[in-house]
C-alpha cells in the first residue's frame, strides 16, 4: 500500500496526474488530486469511496493503479497447515482452458482440500431468484453477483437497496451449500476474477463463509513463479448453465432458460452504462413507473470472463469467449430429465430445478444488505457557494461554467466544482482556471515589458545625463588627483623638513648642555680666584703690618734706620697696591658670577623652549606622516572611482 491509501486499490508512484482515472470512474469523490512535495499531482484513491469497479485500471496506460487481494496470505496459510477448501470461478477455465486444471492440481498438492465449482452455486441462485421473485412477487429487482453494484448502491444510492433481489450470489450460495450441506469445516478460499469480491467476502452479514479472495491476476503469477501444477484436479460437483453466469447477460439467459423468452429481463454492464442506469432507475423506481422483471447489472462491460482481477493481456481476445461457448453448449447437453435438458420446455426445466433443489432451504441463502451512505454523501454546494467556486476558479460567465471540457476528468464544469467542495481537487487542476492564470500572467508580464521599455528610455536618457556627469566628475577626479598628488609631495616635504630641524634642534639643545657645563667650570675657577684674592689680602695686611713695624723701628734708629724707613715705605705701597688689587678683583669677580648665573639661567630656559619647540616639530613631523599617508589613500580612491566612472561610462 502506497502512503495513505487504504481499501482494495491504490495509486503507485507511476502516476502523472493525468486525470484519466477520474474521467471513468462512477464516483466523483472517489479520487483525490494530491499534491506532492516536488509540486507534482498524482491522483490517489479514496478507500472509503472507491467501489473496487477497476474502470481506472482500463483507463490508466501508465499502469499506475494496483489492487490487493487475499493471494499471499492463502499460500501463506497454506503452508502453515491451514485446513483450506478452494471455490473456483468458472471464468477461471475460460481463461486458462490449458492450464487451469494442472493449477488446480498444484493447489490440491500443497494441501487444499476440496476443489468445487462455483458453477454449481450459481445454478443455486438462478433457483433461488426465479423462487424469490415468483414466490414474492418481487419484479423489478436488481441481480447483485456484481459486488461492485452492490458497492455503489449501498454507498451511494441506498434508495435502491430494497430492490436489489436478497438471494446469495454464485459464491456465497457455493459457500453456503458447502458450509451447511456439505459439512465442510475448512475455511473457504475462492479463485476470483473479481477485485470487489474482497469487499462482499468481508461484509459482516456474510457470517465469515468465505476467508480469502484470491484473483485470477496475482494465482498466474503466483503459481508460475513457484511452479504450480500438478496432475488436474477433478471438478468434485456437477453444475449445469451456471456456468454461463461470468458471461455478459449469463443470468439474464438462466431465466430465460427456465421462464422463456417473455419475460422482459434489463440487461445492463459497463461501468460507463451500468451506473448511469442505476441513477436514472432509482428515479423509475420511486415515481412508480413499469419496471421489468428483473435487471441483470453486471460492472465489467464483457463480464466477468474479463473481471478486474484477470490478467491484463487475457482482456486482448476473444478466445475467452469461445471457450465459455463451449462450456455453454456442453451444460446444455444433459438428458431431458435434467434442468439443463436443451430439447425439454422452458416450465419442464424449471420444473426439474426445482425438484433437483428442493432439499435446500432458500432462507439459507437470503442476502442482506446495508445502506452505507452515512459518511458517503457526496455533497453538493448550494448555489451560492458553486457560485463562490466557479468565481474562484475565475469562471465569472455562465459560459465558462459549461466549458464541460472534461480535461479535469470530470464529465461537467459542475461536477468538478463539486469534486473541489468535497475536498477531493483543486481549482489548478482545471485547465481553463490554468489558462486564465497564464493569461493573468502574460497581461501582467507584458505590462512589465511595458513599464521596463519606458525605464529602459528613461534610463537611457538618465545615462546621458550621468554619462555627461561622468565626463565632468573625471576631469574633476583629475585635478583632484593632481591635486592630492602635490598635497602629498608637499606634505613629504614638510614632514621631511621638519625631521631636519627636529634633528638641528637637538644640535642646539646639546649645545646648550655644553655651555652650562663650561659656565659650571668658570664658575669653579672663580671661586678658586676668590680664594686667592682673601690670601693675597691676608699677605698684604701681614706685609701692611711689618712695614709699619719697620717705621717704627726706623725711626728710633735715627739717621741710620732712614734707609730702611724707604723700604719700609714702599713694602707699605706694595700691600696696599696688593690689596688694592685683590679687592677689585673680587668685587669683578661677584660681577662675573653674578653674569654667568644670569647665563646658565637663561641656557636652561632656552633648552626649555628648545624642548618645547623639539616636540612640537615632533608632534608636526608625525601629523605631516599621517596627512601624507591619508592623502595617499584618498588618492586611491579616487582613483577607484574614478576608474567606476570610466566603465559605468563605458556601458
């Protein structure tokens, strides 16, 4: 089973969403359009709406529809030891009239029970139609072998469950007969051409008769596969025009075999026939109208020789039908005193029907049915809201509301409007909403051309201008290329030039260091002459003194100390001379002192300012750099734009 697809058949992965299965099938809210996450569409099944009718696998040719039936689990079952009897389809010959009696054989090796035709337990239900319908006066009545029909009108039309006729099918009266008459205990499965067959084996109201259904299709694959045959298995019950039953018409010529051909039978199959029928009968039935003696509705348009469950290439020939012309011919070749007696009349066969039946119970095969329509309705929109689906759909005209182009798969405008109120499509599958968006969307693009042609002109008349701009803006980008080129020679320059005096300055401020230091040393030598001076003034006022003594002495020498009295005399000159001199010479030197502290003060303040003025060229060396290193960065980017400007002007 594919995501959440449930029920008897589901969508692959090979579906394209192309619609065709919606365009057969008999219910609109049966298929639903799915988006996928790579934006695709595929068409899944609905299992709760779908009737199994199998008309989207004709319909298909991307073989996107697959079913499921009871095949692996019988074989399974089987070989667990499982005690299985099988029911077999009389289309089962028809279709493999080489091969069906060795698969049969195989069966029988692997361990099935009992082989019996369901042939036989259709005979049971023409005896129990033509009983029913006389004995209850019951015309008009609907045959239900097809599951399918039965499916739909439970479903859809439960109006007409009291007309379908309460006998068993072919199947059911086999398995019935088997259970209770035949006391068969084994669990029953039956070799179907039918995919719906699945569903009436599970209706509760069956009572479990019947376990597994086991199609035609997936048995021949199965049994080639795994070589299945053996020697053929002889049919355990006879049977007589049951047989015919998979034939179009089959019950139809049962009842004329036994009422004659006066009775007016509805022969109706096809899924594009059968369920339009049913509508329009539905309408006969409740306005009282003449109904016929009873319709014989068949789903699959040749029957059920070519049922849903038959292999593909099987429904290519007619060779099916010439083998069930002979199993015909053959049930009609009994002796006259059976029910299948071809020389004997009508009312002698029905006669010896009845009597080859009259051990049989019909209340063992009545049928019930159940009117599943809850959950199932197919809404319909009032007209306000189709109105508000078609005006979403951009359909705003009557007559784009009857398109009926039936490229959605649906066969009106309205249905798919439906179909898009009961959740199970959307407006993009319709092709004329898909068109009108692209016309919505060709209008809109070709209004944008539009709007792009008139800026294109706008632009390319802005281009001129900017064109222009750009002439102008790159002879202004060249002179101001020059101009920062020289800005940056010239801030070179300076930053240079300003290196060369901050170098000069530290000359002088070195130099200012070298004359404090020789002030320092006058300074010294000064002090040292001071102290020459106080010892020549200390030697003078001692010479001062021995020269007064030497007058002294002189003078009491009389005339012979007058000699001495001279030297004496100059000796005092001398010392005063001495002192004299000392004492200038200190009183010139406090004046140099005092001129070179004036000098050592004002050296120290000019190596202040030449400091001051040192970090100042410094501080402008540096500014100069990083003016210089800025100008050559604007220069970049001028030259940058400028070279923008050159392709912008190029375009």
């Amino acid at each position: 089973m594919y995501g959440n697809q449930k029920g008897l058949v589901f969508t692959n992965d090979k579906c394209i969403g192309c619609n065709k299965c919606i365009s057969t099938c008999p219910v609109i809210t049966a298929n639903r359009a799915v988006q996928m996450e790579d934006g695709s569409q595929r068409i899944e099944v609905d299992g709760d709406k779908c009737i199994a009718c199998g008309a989207c696998f004709d319909a298909c040719e991307h073989h996107a529809r697959e079913f499921v039936d009871d095949t692996e689990e019988f074989f399974a079952a089987l070989a667990g030891g499982e005690r299985i009897s099988v029911l077999w389809a009389s289309a089962f010959a028809a279709n493999y009239p080489n091969e069906y009696k060795q698969i049969l054989g195989g069966l029988k090796k692997l361990g099935v029970n009992r082989i019996i035709s369901v042939s036989f337990g259709a005979d049971i239900t023409t005896w129990g139609y033509i009983k029913y319908i006389t004995e209850h006066q019951f015309t008009g009545g609907i045959s239900q072998p097809c599951p399918a029909i039965v499916n739909y009108i439970e479903h859809y039309i439960p109006e007409l469950i009291p007309k379908l006729v309460p006998i068993q099918s072919p199947l059911m009266c086999s398995a019935i007969y088997a259970k209770k008459y035949l006391k068969i205990t084994d669990k029953l499965a039956f070799i179907s051409p039918c995919i719906a067959k699945r569903d009436e084996i599970n209706d509760p109201k069956n009572k479990g008769y019947v376990s597994y259904n086991v199609t035609f299709d997936h048995l021949a694959q199965y049994a080639r596969k795994h070589n299945i045959k053996a020697e053929p298995a002889a049919n355990e019950i006879e049977y007589g025009l049951g047989s015919i039953y998979p034939m179009p018409g089959g019950l139809k010529e049962n009842v004329y075999w036994f009422c004659g051909e006066e009775v007016f039978i509805r022969q109706i199959e096809g899924e594009k026939h059968a369920y339009h029928f049913l509508e329009d009968y539905k309408n006969r039935v409740l306005a009282g109208r003449r109904l016929p003696f009873m319709v014989d509705a068949l789903n699959c348009a040749q029957g059920c020789i070519y049922g849903t469950g038959v292999e593909e290439e099987k429904t290519k020939s007619d060779d099916i039908l010439y083998e069930l012309q002979a199993i015909k011919e053959a049930s009609k070749s009994k002796r006259r005193s059976s029910a299948w007696a071809k020389n004997a009349k009508p009312e002698q066969r029905l006669k010896n029907l009845n009597k080859q039946f009259a051990h049989l119970n019909l209340n063992d095969f009545i049928r019930e049915y159940t009117d599943k329509s809850k959950g199932n309705e197919i809404q319909k929109p009032s007209q306000s809201e189709l109105s508000a689906i078609f005006q979403d759909m951009k359909k705003t005209e009557k007559s784009l509301q009857h398109i009926n182009c039936s490229a959605c798969g649906y066969h009106t405008c309205t249905d798919m409007a439906t179909a898009i109120y009961n959740g199970c499509n959307r407006k993009d599958s319709c092709v004329h909403y898909i068109k009108s968006v692209v016309e919505d969307e060709n209008k809109r693009i070709q209004e944008i051309s539009n709007e792009i042609e008139n800026k294109n002109a706008e632009i390319s008349q802005k281009n001129e201008t900017i064109g222009m701009m750009v002439s102008e803006a790159n002879g202004e980008f060249n002179t101001l290329n020059m101009s920062i080129s020289e800005m940056i020679d010239g801030n070179n320059n300076n930053a240079e030039e300003s290196t060369n005096i901050s170098m000069a300055m530290v000359e002088v401020v070195d130099f200012c260091d070298d004359m404090r230091k020789s002030f320092d040393e006058i300074h010294e030598l000064l002090v040292q002459l001071g102290g020459n001076n106080e010892n020549i003034t200390k030697v003078a006022s001692k010479t001062n003194l021995l020269s007064l003594n030497a007058s002294i002495e002189a003078a009491r020498a009389g005339e012979v100390g007058k000699g001495f009295a001279v030297v004496a005399q100059e000796i005092k000159t001398l010392s005063d001379v001495s002192k004299g001199a000392a004492d200038d010479s200190n009183k010139n030197k406090e004046r140099i002192v005092e001129a070179i502290n004036r000098l050592v003060q004002n050296s120290e303040n000019l190596m202040k300012v030449v400091d001051d003025v040192n970090e100042r060229i410094t501080n402008l060396a540096a500014s100069t750099e990083e003016i210089a290193a800025s100008a050559t960065m604007i220069g970049q980017v001028a030259s940058e734009l400028h070279d923008k400007f050159d392709r912008i002007n190029s375009l």
